[in-house]
C-alpha cells in the first residue's frame, strides 16, 4: 500500500517535470520548424523519460515538412508508441485542429505506451487542439466508428499508420483508414524498406502495390543519415482512396 502510494507520487512529479521541461523546450524553440527538434532533444524521467520518434530523423523530417504544408484540420495516426510523432502532428497541425491517435496496449512492432502516458500525451495538444487518444486494436470495426466520431463524421487531411506492420496488417489499416483521408490529403506509411533481418515487417511488400495505383513519394535516408526505414506517402488523388 505504502509502496504503491510512494510511486504514485514520484511518477506524479515525474510527470510534472516532464511537462515542464517539453513547456521550456517550446518556449525557446517557437517556429514549426524548431519544433521538429524537440522530441529528439526532450529528455524527462521515469516513465515520462523519453518521447523519441522510432524513426530515421532524415525520413521524419521529409514527411514533418510535407504534412505542415496541408496545415492539417485533422490527423489521425496508428502506432503511437513513444508518442515522438504524434507530437510531430500537433505541432505540424493547424492550431485548432483535432488529432486521434490509436495504439494497442501490449501491441507489437515497438512496445505501446502505458496508461499513465495518457495525461502527457493529451499535454502535447497546443490551446485550441483537441486531443483523443484511443488504446486500442485499429483493426476492430468499433474503433473505426469511434474515430469517424472523434472527427464528426468529417474528412480527415492526413492519416499517419505506423501500427501492425504485416502485410495483412497494414492493408486492413489502409483499406479500413485511408477512404477517410480527403481528396488532397495525405496517407503516409512508415517501413516501406525490405529489412529481412527484422522478423514479421511486410510493409514493403503492401506498399510496392500501393505505388502501381496510386501517386506516391518516398522518402529514405541518405546514406550516413542512420538506419534506412522508409516512408511511403500516397497523395489522395481527385478520387479519393
Ligand atoms: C513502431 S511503433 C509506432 C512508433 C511511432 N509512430 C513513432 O514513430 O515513434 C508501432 C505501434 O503500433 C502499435 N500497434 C501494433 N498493432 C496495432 C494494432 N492492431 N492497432 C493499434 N496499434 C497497434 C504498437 O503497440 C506500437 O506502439
């Protein structure tokens, strides 16, 4: 009881020097494109220690450029994890739009996120941004009908999917996400190199057919720039997906 009581308490202040170290790094660092750096250069403690992109900075960076240019009303991203690229979206975002992010506790592919990191993620939300965080399977019919809630029922800009990287996976993610994106908008997908030393990742393989039908770009890593991971962007054609 004791026990429990003591780390309640330091995870409380852990939280809180959390958030005030993420407070100071944005005070100091006011552009979007400043902003970029602070999930790289955050540093808190305990379970609040680090909100690092699991991503090659190069990459991350390419698609950080190409979503603040939409000046996005509305994200959504699958694969949350560390929470470092949905911090990316609000800052990319438009200052009042809303984001959802949808990540499953326990889920493969880079760890989830504890339910405690649930007030420090809704803190990533700049004044007017409206935050929803659902932890939770993306490929459940139920949390597609909740996120159309989150966003009234309206079109979204952009939808980041960064969860199950199987091949079945992935596409369930687009098929059941990407209608959602706006004529205009953007669907981006993180994994799209072929890493056969790393089990289970079939990223690659959806996205050599989503680039037959679909206008893409893809933004790799150049050489010395760390490991190369790839992302897919698909721009919403006219048509829609
Ligand atoms: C690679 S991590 C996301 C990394 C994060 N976007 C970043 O760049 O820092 C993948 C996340 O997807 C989540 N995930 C795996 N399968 C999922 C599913 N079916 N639905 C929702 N999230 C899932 C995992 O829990 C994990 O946190």
């Amino acid at each position: 009881m004791l026990k429990h009581w003591f780390y309640s308490l330091l995870a409380a202040r852990h939280f809180r020097y959390g958030i005030k170290i993420l407070r100071d790094l944005e005070r100091k660092l006011i552009s979007r494109e400043a902003r970029f750096a602070i999930p790289f250069a955050y540093r808190g403690k305990g379970y609040f220690r680090i909100i690092e992109p699991r991503q090659n900075p190069f990459e991350i960076e390419s698609l950080y450029k190409a979503v603040c240019e939409l000046d996005a009303k509305r994200i959504l991203e699958v694969g949350t994890a560390r929470g470092g690229t949905l911090y990316l979206w609000t800052q990319a975002a438009a200052p009042d739009a809303t984001l959802v992010s949808v990540d499953l506790p326990g889920g493969d592919f880079g760890g989830a996120y504890p339910a405690c990191r649930v007030p420090f993620y809704s803190e990533f939300a700049r004044e007017q941004q409206t935050m929803h965080l659902m932890r939770t399977d993306s490929h459940q019919s139920a949390t597609l009908d909740e996120v159309k809630q989150h966003f009234s029922d309206h079109e979204i800009d952009f939808a980041f999917i960064d969860g199950d990287h199987t091949y079945e996976g992935v596409k369930q993610d687009f098929e059941m996400y990407g209608p959602l994106v706006r004529p205009g908008g953007l669907i981006a997908f993180h994994d799209i190199v072929d890493r056969p030393e790393v089990a289970g990742l079939d990223v690659h393989r959806f996205w050599v057919e989503l680039k037959e039908k679909y206008d893409t770009v893809e933004f790799i890593g150049p050489d010395g720039s760390g490991k190369k991971i790839g992302i897919g962007l698909v721009r919403v054609g006219s048509e829609g997906i």
